[in-house]
C-alpha cells in the first residue's frame, strides 16, 4: 500500500525560466525529520505503487500526479482542482 506524502517545497532548476521545472521536493516525517526527493526519484516512486503525493493550500488537498510534456518529458503536477497556478509550482523553495 502507498504512503500518503505532503510536499511542503521544492527546489526549481532555474528561477528566471518561464517553465520552472522542479529538481526536488521535500516535506516532514511523522518524528519531525525532513525528507527530500529528486523528482526523477518521486515519478519513480509514484510508479511503483510506493508512495501518493500531495499539496495542501487554502483549505483543499489536491493530488500530484505525473505528466508527460509534448517533449516526452515525464514531470510532477497537480491533479487539475480548477485553480491557477499550479498548486505545486507556488511551494515555497527548500528552506
């Protein structure tokens, strides 16, 4: 059975690219201890059936999913709620 995950933040590749890709994501464990992932190690995860993502903001809870870009490019994003920007995109980054 997956864990459910709640990213917290992320790190972008580059802040001044209009497409802002994620390099890596983080949140809390139950203890209190941080985690961080790669990306390409979450789609891997979320592949497998190991864990379930998701972001929380202005009272909703919404999914992170993976997506495939016109390139071919597997990334994460939120499953579409209705609501712009994407939810995971407005993380703040790594602290």
């Amino acid at each position: 059975m997956a864990l459910d995950m709640q990213i917290l933040w992320i790190t972008k590749a580059d802040c001044f690219n209009p497409h802002r890709y994620i390099t890596s994501l983080g949140g809390m464990n139950a203890d209190g201890s941080r985690w961080t992932l790669t990306e390409s190690a979450a789609i891997v995860g979320i592949d497998a059936g190991r864990w379930n993502f998701y972001v929380s903001a202005g009272g909703r809870t919404v999914a992170v999913i993976v997506d495939v870009s016109a390139r071919g490019h597997r990334f994460l994003k939120t499953a579409a709620d209705g609501h712009r920007p994407d939810n995971l995109l407005v993380l703040p980054e790594c602290p």
